[in-house]
C-alpha cells in the first residue's frame, strides 16, 4: 500500500498523534510514512528516541516471522471453525496487527472477525460494564453456546480470559468448545491448555534471533527480561514495547456507544492535547515512563510512547500485509 503524501494526509496524523485515547487505525498506520510521521511528531513536540527505536525496531524484525509461524499453526487449527479472534489490550497489540495484515488480503474475510479489545488487569468491577464487551460480541450467550470466540494475550495464566467471563456474568467452565486462548508464553496450565506457541521453538534458539536479542543491549525496557526461553521473551517484547496509550481502566457509554478510558499519557503534560485532558488519572500503582531509554524496574511497567509505538504498528501490519507473507500464511491455512 503506497503512502498518501499531501496535505489532508499531514492533517490526518497531526490528528491521530493528538488523539491520546484511542490507538490509530490499520488503514492510517499503513498509509503513513515513518518519514511522514516523524515530521508530524517532531512539529508537535513529541520526545523521539531515534535510538532506542531503531535497536526495538531490529528486535521486531527478528521477531515477527517467528509470529508468522505461530500464527499461521492456530489459523490452521481454527479457521475451519470460522470464529471471531479478540486480541487484547495492550499485550496482544501485535497479534492484533498481525491477523489485521493478513486481512488486508481480499482472498479472505478475516479482518471481519477480528476484534481489538481494550482491556487490562486494571479494570475493577466498579469499572467496568459488560454492555461494552456484549457491544463486542462477548455475551454470556456465546460462551455458552457459540459461535467460537479465540482471545489472544501474551501471557501467562489467561487471567484476563477468565475476568471477561466473569464481567459478563458467565459461570461456565473455559476453555470450552465455544471459547479457546491462545498465550505465547503459557505458565502453569491449571487454567490453560491450549498454547499461542505451537511451532517449534527448538528450531530457531540457536540462531540469530536469540544472538541479536542478546547483542542489542537495549537499556530499556528490555535488557532485563533476556532468557534462554525464546517464548517467554517474546511475550516480554509484547509486553513491554511501547503503547501508544496508557492502560485501559474504565469503560463509559454515550448514546449507547461503549468504549473504554485510557490513563492519562504524562508524557503529553507540556504539550496542549485536549483528548489527554479527558483519560482517567494514573491511580500510581503502576508507574508511567514515558521516554524508551529509561529503565523498567517491572515487566508490568507501563511504557507509553504514542510515535514509537505508531511506527511499530505500521512495520507489524506491512510485514503481514506483504503478499509473499500471505501467500506462505493462505498455502498452508486455505
């Protein structure tokens, strides 16, 4: 897909890049130029760590055909069942991007059925309305009895699986035949037993993704979570890239629309962004950095970095946008 380059296109980022409470579209990531982008935030007065970026940036393009494969086995498992895949936020953003590339294909109706659910572990009860999962197509009906939902995350125990369930006030046993989930890196299976990671980890350990995970030396936010395990530093990578906005907490409604608040982006304090001023105040529990070269004392930590992630997102939707890609992901799934 070529890049628009003219002036309601400028206007259209500036306008994306000013909106903190909502992450950017497939179509505007993909139309975009990072030379675009870059120019916008840079007029805006958005921080930029070209450094940081390109050593996240080389980690990602290590990564993603290990997601192919991944991918590609559950699609092989689960399109004869035709469901709906929720990938949620903000861990399961690059799984989102990945089924949104492979939808970008006319030769299948996948971009239909794929949903972005924006959710996190800190949303409480008192927070939370099941009327904006129900407006997604997750209803107590359909755990119950179809049609097939697949939920997405990183990882480890699918607690926020279990959470949806309960938020709609569903008291069947999951997985089951009408709800599965896929993690990439699967802790214990007291919950789960149907793993994101199907495809042979030993065949890639020894090269050149575990060297450049390790020689990159990225002092933020990752240098810390580097393991022998390449599954569980991939869900590290998925966890701790930057976001481009702050945690989904509180889910509100306006003229029967249901959508979910982010935390307020602290980064935007000195820039004068009207959307920002809207979000839920950061309850402190989890500290915001706002800037990838700090370091992350958690793998919970809250990077938000809306410029990085935006470019992130554009390279993940082209790579699975490429035909080449698609062509080896629809030989074996179609």
């Amino acid at each position: 897909m070529v890049a628009k380059n003219n002036n309601s296109q400028i206007s259209q980022i500036e306008k994306t890049l000013l909106n903190l409470q909502d992450r950017p579209s497939s179509q505007i990531a993909l139309e975009t130029s990072e030379k675009e982008i870059l120019s916008v935030a840079k007029k805006l007065r958005y921080a930029i760590d070209v450094k940081t970026m390109k050593k996240i940036f080389s980690i990602q393009n290590y990564i993603l055909p290990v997601l192919e494969e991944g991918i590609t086995n559950m699609l092989i498992i689960e399109e004869p069942y035709n469901p709906d895949y929720y990938a949620l936020a903000r861990d399961g953003d690059m799984l989102y991007d990945s089924l949104e590339g492979i939808g970008q294909s006319k030769d299948t109706d996948l971009s239909k059925r794929i949903h972005y659910i924006k959710t996190s572990l800190g949303m409480t009860n008192k927070k939370v309305h099941q009327e904006y999962f129900n407006q997604e197509g997750i209803t107590k009906e359909r755990f119950e009895k179809g049609p097939k939902m697949i939920f997405l995350d990183s990882g480890f125990k699918g607690t926020l699986f279990e959470s949806i369930q309960e938020w709609v006030n569903c008291e069947i046993n999951i997985p089951n035949e009408n709800m599965e989930g896929y993690l990439v890196c699967k802790g214990k299976p007291y919950f789960y037993d149907v793993e994101f990671n199907r495809f042979d980890f030993s065949k890639v350990e020894s090269n050149e993704i575990m060297d450049a995970i390790f020689k990159e030396k990225i002092n933020s936010p990752y240098e810390r979570f580097v393991t022998n395990q390449l599954d569980r530093m991939i869900c590290g990578f998925l966890q701790m890239f930057p976001k481009y906005t702050g945690r989904f907490v509180q889910t509100y409604g306006s003229n029967g629309i249901w959508n979910v608040m982010p935390e307020k982006n602290n980064l935007a304090k000195k820039l004068n962004v009207t959307s920002n001023k809207k979000c839920v105040r950061n309850n402190g529990c989890i500290p915001q950095i706002n800037h990838i070269g700090e370091n992350c004392d958690d793998i919970n930590q809250d990077v938000v970095d809306p410029v990085a992630s935006l470019l992130i997102q554009k390279k993940t939707l082209e790579y699975f946008a490429n035909t080449k890609v698609q062509d080896r992901i629809f030989s074996q799934v179609y």
